[in-house]
C-alpha cells in the first residue's frame, strides 16, 4: 500500500498512435504520445492502480501509478581514460602544470 501524501511518478497515455499527426515522421506517429509525470499521491493506491497527483507546480494529474520515491538513473557514461590525458593537457596550458 502506498499511502497518501508519497512522492510518485505516474504514467499516462496522452494520446493514441491513431490520434497523431500526420505531419510527423512515420516512426513517432506510429507510437502513442506518453507522459510520465511526478507529484504527491493524493489518496492510498497500490502500483498499478488510476491515480491522481499534485505535482510541485500545483497541477492535479491522473495516470497509472507506476513508482514510489523515483529518483533520477542517469549518469554521463562510464570510465573514459582519454579525459585523464586531457584533463593534464589541460591544466598544464592553462596554469603551467598540475599544481
């Protein structure tokens, strides 16, 4: 049970493939336009229940409940050595050296 007042995040289909543009590439407008959204839950559901939150910008939204306490997942890749050659490349025509 995830009670009320929770950070979540929310899913929600927008609009269906069938309701797109027809301007937009084929790819995109053979998808449907989805949201995700993050907000405090505003009464007791369970993962997978229709819910509604408010998001930090006071909006009232409703979608499948799909996450408790999301946090971001994201890094900016892993270890690359040639950073370290140019971090000391770097430095050393900036300020002369590493000091």
């Amino acid at each position: 049970m995830v009670k009320k007042g929770e950070w979540v995040r929310i899913h929600n289909v927008v609009l269906d493939a069938s309701g797109r543009a027809d301007r937009l590439p084929d790819d995109t407008k053979q998808v449907p336009l989805e949201m995700w959204t993050k907000g405090t839950l505003l009464a007791d559901a369970e993962i997978g229940d229709k819910v509604q939150v408010e998001t930090a910008t006071g909006r009232i939204e409703t979608g499948k409940l799909i996450e408790v306490h999301p946090y971001y997942k994201h890094s900016y890749g892993k270890f690359v050595p040639e950073l370290i050659k140019i971090d000391r490349q770097l430095r050393e025509i900036m300020y002369g050296g590493e000091k």
